[in-house]
C-alpha cells in the first residue's frame, strides 16, 4: 500500500493579510494595556531638561576648568574595554589603536581583582615578578594606591615586548583614574579626575504607608530620603505626622559623565503637602559660599531645635500631667515624650549647647542633660551609653549623637525618654513653637527670590505634567 501525503492548501493571499493584520493589532492593544517599565518609571522620576536655575546664578566655567560634557569621550571608556562607536567619519585615535596592536601582540593583559587577591598576586598572572611590584610601588609614594584593591576592580596591563610593565592603570571610581607609567628612570604617577556634569531631576510621590517606601518608589535614594527627612525635621516629626496621602515633590541634582548618570548631588528644592498645609525648602549658597535652607518665602528652615532626638522612632509614651508609671504603678506626671527603638539605635542632641551632665541620674539611668544658652535644656534618659566624647562640660551641635537607646533606670523596654524646658518650666516637645534661626539676609533677598521663583515654577510644571501623561 503507498502512502499518499495529503495535499497542501492553495495559498490564500487574502486569508494571509487577514491573519497578518489580526496579530498587529493584538501587539498594539498589548502595547497599550501593558506599558513598559521605561514609561512607568518616568511617572515619578525624571531628569529635567532645563537648565539648572542655580546653575544659572554661578559663574559659568571656563574651558580650562576641564568639566566635562555629555558629547566629550570618557577616558573611562578603555579601562572597561569599550571602544567608542565607529560611524566613519573619523579614523581612530592614535591610543585606542596602539592599545588593539598591544592586544594583537599579547602585550595588553585585563584582570579582574577575586577575593583574596593582593597586588603580587595579580603580577604573578601576568608573569611579572615581586621584583617589578616592588620596584613600581617605590617609584611614587602615591603608587601605594594600587594596593587598595577591591573585589570586581578591574587592572589594566601593558607590557614591553621584553615582558616588562610598561604601564598600569585602574578605575577607582566613575571619576577617579590611576596610572604607572614606564619612563627613563623608573616609573611616573599619574591621577586624573573627571569633573561631571550637574544638571537636575524631578521626583514626586504620594505617601500611602510610609515615606521611605514611597520615596524609594518614586526613585530617590536611601541618602536623599534621609536628607529630606533632616530638610523638613524642624517642622515634621516623620514618625507622627505623616499621613496617607501626603504627597511630595523634590528637585535634585544628578552628575552625569558620558551621558550617563553616575550618581546623585544636593536636593535643590522640594516641596511637602501634609493634611492641606505645604512646607517649601530652597537650598541657596551666600556670596560668602555657605549654603542652606530656606522657605520659599526665605525664612531659615533651620530651627534652634529638630523635633526627635531619634529618627524613624515610635512615641511610646507622651507628655502628660498624669500618668500610671509601667514600674512603679503609681500616678505621676509624665514630664517628655518616649521613643521607643531597638537597643544601641543611636541619640542625637536636638540642639547646639552645652552638656551640663553626663552620667546616672536616679530612674532616668544613663542621662545627659543639654543647656541650650540661657533659655532651654533637653534631657536624655535611659541610655544604654554615651557616644565617645561626650562629657559634662563637651559642646554639641544639632544631630550629633550623644548616646545610645537602652533600659538602664526605671525602663520596661529600649527606649530614650526626652524633656524639654523653657525658663526652668517642662514644655511638651511637640507642642512647643521652635525658635526660629535668622532669614535670608537683606543683602541677598533679590538673588534668593529669583533662585525661588524659578524652582517652585519648575515644580508646579513637572506637576502638571505629570499628571497630564498620567490620565492619559
């Protein structure tokens, strides 16, 4: 019996285009419901492209400064093994073809730092001697820099055709280069820097649990959430007054080499909407260069006091005229506000003063007590110890730590309990008025006010369209 394969269908142009023109349209309806995280993320984070308005108020560099442009080729670019793109309108540099020659010879070796590996380790893969590592660390005392390897550093050889080094360099940093360089008596060192560019980025976020969350969603950094945390702390306590909903927009700088971003700078501005009330910051540099914030309006973000003595803390008990103690079962009033945190979680002075005590003192256990010129005093109890430094008679600054969260005293659990006093008088700590530091100066009110203008403008657009590509 023969086997007869079935005939194939008669090929059918129409049913084809059918079928053709049915999957692109599937593709664009996927493409429409199902967006891509590219677009997603540009929704609360993006760079903008505008000129900085600070930038615009500072001394426009010169070329001889050496800052560098998006256009310009990064040195950077043969230390990881890229070459630029041939588009054949150029021949290549006379370096990048003596580097392929150098490869074609085998004179140019790439090693990448493992763990455990030491500088005479990675000579010895190259087939260079203890000898040639001494004598190339001896040259410079800054040579010593190549000793400090870290895991996934790349090390960039060249040899004579003798098998001798003839140079070796390495990237320390998206900036920072290092280079030995063969020469008639030894080896040169050679350093060089990369000045990036500053331009700014625009973030905004809605808050629905918590600020770290949502700013990390809205592609700010764990440094700049703790920064704009410290920018609003006189005025916000972030572990009380933050509710869903809130919402917040932040412009900040980012440094850009090549194109790409490498890291992020200073927030320049941002903006905080809490239960209907906003709070503005603007970063602006004196003509003396000293720089800090202020509102919009140009009063100093800078109270004489922050509002916690600990960040990211739970107020486990509050101010009160009576209250039952956990310990001693008895009612008495409650004179400051505990935070309550995980043991050792560091404790920050709310103020600049004077330490006028720093050891036990009764139930508060571990205290310091903080004179703050002639008018207020904090206290701090419960310590689990004192930061290094810290002694009756020491000068602290705002934020700096001062002891640890502990139990010591009469406490139930890890906590810091904080006074506040004015005249002599205990004051609940977040319902007191904080003092405020001096505004803009007279002198330079002009200059801030167009600094300021132009950046809650900024904000204001990149609102709007935001929330014009999200309805769309």
């Amino acid at each position: 019996m023969t086997n007869v394969s079935p005939k194939a269908p008669p090929f059918d142009p129409k049913s084809h285009l059918l079928a053709a023109s049915g999957i692109a349209a599937l593709l664009s309806l996927a493409l429409l419901v199902f967006p891509t995280s590219e677009v997603e993320a540009k929704r609360t984070s993006r760079a903008l492209d505008m000129e900085s308005p600070a930038d615009t108020l500072k001394d426009q560099p010169t070329p001889d400064e050496g800052v560098a442009s998006p256009s310009e080729p990064s040195p950077f670019a043969q230390i990881e093994g890229d070459t630029p793109a041939d588009d054949g309108s150029a021949e290549q540099a006379p370096a990048q073809k003596a580097m392929e020659q150098a490869q074609d010879a085998g004179l140019h070796r790439q090693v990448l730092v493992a763990k455990g590996d030491t500088l005479s380790t990675l000579f010895q893969k190259v087939g260079l001697s203890a000898a040639e590592v001494q004598a190339a660390l001896d040259s410079d005392p800054q040579a010593r820099k190549f000793t400090h390897l870290k895991h996934g550093q790349v090390l960039q050889f060249e040899l004579t055709p003798e098998g001798q080094l003839q140079s070796l360099h390495t990237q320390l940093s998206h900036l920072e280069t290092i280079r030995l360089q063969r020469n008639a008596t030894g080896f040169a060192f050679e350093r060089t820097v990369e000045k990036p560019v500053m331009r700014n980025a625009y973030a905004h976020g809605v808050i629905n649990s918590s600020l770290s969350l949502s700013a990390q969603k809205a592609g700010l950094s764990h440094g700049q959430i703790m920064d704009l945390a410290n920018i609003f702390g006189y005025d916000l306590d972030f572990t009380q007054d933050i509710h869903p909903g809130d919402q917040f927009d932040v412009i900040y700088e980012q440094q850009v080499l090549d194109g790409k971003v490498i890291g992020n700078g200073n927030i320049v501005a941002a903006r905080f909407a809490s239960r209907g009330k906003n709070y503005t910051a603007v970063r602006y540099t004196n003509k003396q260069g000293n720089s800090s914030y202020y509102t919009a309006e140009g009063n100093s973000m800078r109270k004489a006091f922050v509002r916690s003595p600990v960040d990211y803390a739970r107020i486990s008990s509050r101010f009160s005229g009576a209250r039952q103690h956990p310990i001693l079962n008895t009612i008495r009033a409650h004179q400051g506000v505990d935070y309550a945190a995980a043991r050792g979680t560091p404790i920050k002075a709310t103020g600049d003063g004077k330490v006028i005590l720093a050891g036990r003192k009764g139930g508060y256990g571990n205290t310091v007590i903080i004179q703050h010129g002639a008018t207020y005093r904090t206290l701090y109890g419960h310590m689990q110890g004192f930061a290094r430094g810290i002694g009756s008679g020491a000068t602290v600054k705002q934020g700096q730590v001062i002891g640890y969260i502990g139990t010591t005293g009469l406490a139930t659990g890890p906590h810091v309990h904080y006074e506040f006093q004015v005249n002599g008088t205990h004051v609940d700590p977040l319902g007191q008025k904080l003092p405020m530091a001096e505004p803009i100066a007279r002198s330079e009110r002009g200059r801030f006010t167009q600094l300021s203008q132009t950046l809650m403008a900024q904000m204001d657009q990149e609102r709007a369209t935001l929330l014009a590509s999200n309805k769309r």
